[in-house]
C-alpha cells in the first residue's frame, strides 16, 4: 500500500486526480488486496486478477463494480511500472475484466421536470423555509446548467458573476469552467441567500449556517421531493445532469457545445452517454409523424 500511497501523493500533487478519486482508487485497492491476500504488487499475476473476479461473483458483486476495482489497481501499476518495478508475473494487456452490459441513460421528459419543480412549489406555497428555498435554488442550478453535485456544492457566493451571468466552479481533474445561469437562477439563488441568516461563504450552507451543505443531506432533501412529484421511473439526484444533455441535445445543441457545458474533455465521452439515448428519442418522435396516419384508427375493428 506505500507503494501506492507514493502514486496517489504524485496524482495529488499534479491533479492528475481529485481528492475524491484518490480516496476511491485508495479503497478499491484495499477490497483487491483484501481479496486475493495482501502481497507485494510487483508480486501480481493474470491469475491473482482471475481469482478477484470470481470471488467477488460470488459475494454477488456486480460486473461494473469489479471492473472499476480492476481499473483502480491496473492504474496503479501501470505508474509503478513507469518508476521503474519489474512485473515477472504480470501481463498487464492480458488483464481480464468482465464485461459490462451498457445501460441506457436516464433523464427526466419537460413534464417531469415540471412535476419534481411543482412538488417544490407546493411545499414552499404551505410555508418557505430555508431548506425548502434552498433545494429550490439547487436544482435549477442542476438542471439549468448540467454542473456535477460535488460542483455546485463548492460554489461560494463570491464565485457568482451577476453582471455576466456567470459562476466560477472547479470541475472533475481540478479543471475550472463556467457555468451560465439564467436572470431565473439567479432569482431563485437571491431568494435563497435573502433568507439565510449566516455569514457562510459557501453558497449552499447547512440549515444553521455553520458549514458548507454536504452530499449526503442534499440526498435526503432530493429523496423527499423524488416521493411527492409522483414521478413513476426511477432516478437519482445525478439523473439532472443527463437530463440537461439529453434535452439540449434533442433540441439540435452542437455534441461541442454540451461537451463543454458538461465539462468533458473529449466529446467521446459525451456521445458515449447520450448519443443512443438522444437517437431513441428521435425515434419516438418520428413515429409521430404525419407519415403514419395511414394506419387505420377509429374505424378498426379486431
């Protein structure tokens, strides 16, 4: 494990990786080592990756779970190997990984949008609260912009360029970017900092203003509204983010400009995600077409 200290400490130092993907990389190396028997990584063979996989299997593990764990320690060897430790018994190319299925990605349609908003709404029509105005605040924010959770939760309101329509956050890899809001967001962001009685600097705070809003309260208060908007399919917090691609998408946005609204590096990525989703969708459209009414309707008869 020094070993890999010592890759982390340099990925740190380079922001090669965030603080968040060094501590994942951290645990998946301690489940491997855990698993096929703590030993020196140098000591590694094709057959010690093999073992992973099938007793991960049978403690029920999933394929993209395993496969992240075998990514996380390929990672670190690969550096190793770089700083010059000799692999006798390992053949990183032949490293076997098992395969994912490819999901289709999640997003919400305008009316659900619509219905996870209203649901805020009559919550806020009983009685405005700092948490029901907050949560307001954030999911516009999502949904307007497309930023990651971790991101908007590390906005500070210094951050926030009123004049230009613009917030300041500090992406995946410690990339910096730019989101930009609508004069509504902005709205729903003063309506919310109107009501806070702190001197927080981070712009989404705790309900007594004493630390910045962390991810796990934001689950709580998205898992809340998620059961009063009586939106049938299942999502997550995180689906926001797929839903501003995959609605801008379909209304004819260049892949480069949500590319670059998202934060992705390379617009692969983006079409990873979306491509498929976005052309179903067209599909569904299509079908809608005046091209079809020739199928007969009201006067069929089965």
């Amino acid at each position: 494990m020094q070993l890999a200290e010592e890759c982390f400490k340099d990925a740190g130092l380079t922001d090669e990786l965030c603080p968040a993907s060094i501590k994942k990389y951290r645990g998946s190396i301690k489940n491997f080592c855990l698993v096929v028997g703590y030993r020196k990584l140098e000591d590694l063979s094709n057959e010690d990756f093999d073992q992973f996989i099938i007793r991960m299997k049978e403690k029920g593990a999933s394929n993209s779970r395993i496969a992240n764990i075998i990514a996380s320690v390929k990672w670190v060897i690969v550096k190793l190997k770089k700083r010059g430790m000799i692999l006798t018994r390992l053949n990183i190319p032949e490293i076997k990984k098992p395969r994912i299925m490819k999901k289709e990605t999640n997003y919400l349609t305008e009316k659900e949008i619509g219905m996870f908003l209203d649901c805020i709404k009559r919550d806020m029509a009983k009685r405005q609260t700092v948490k029901n105005i907050r949560m307001m605040a954030f999911v516009t924010i999502l949904l307007q912009t497309g930023a990651r959770i971790g991101e908007v939760l590390s906005i500070n309101i210094d951050d926030i360029d009123r004049e230009n329509r613009e917030i300041k956050v500090i992406g995946k890899g410690r990339k910096p970017r730019t989101l930009f809001v609508r004069n509504e967001t902005l709205y729903w962001i003063d309506a919310y900092l109107s009501v806070r009685k702190d001197s927080e600097r981070a712009l989404f705070a705790t309900q007594d203003g004493k630390s910045r809003w962390k991810q796990t309260d934001v689950g709580r208060s998205f898992r809340k509204y998620k059961s009063l908007s009586g939106i049938k399919k299942e999502f997550v917090i995180h689906t926001f983010r797929h839903t501003f691609a995959t609605q801008y998408l379909m209304k004819g946005a260049g892949i480069n400009v949500v590319q670059t609204a998202l934060g992705h590096s390379d617009p692969v990525t983006t079409l990873k995600y979306y491509a498929a989703t976005v052309e179903k969708a067209k599909v569904r459209e299509m079908i809608n077409d005046k091209h079809f009414d020739f199928i007969p309707k009201s006067d069929l008869r089965l």
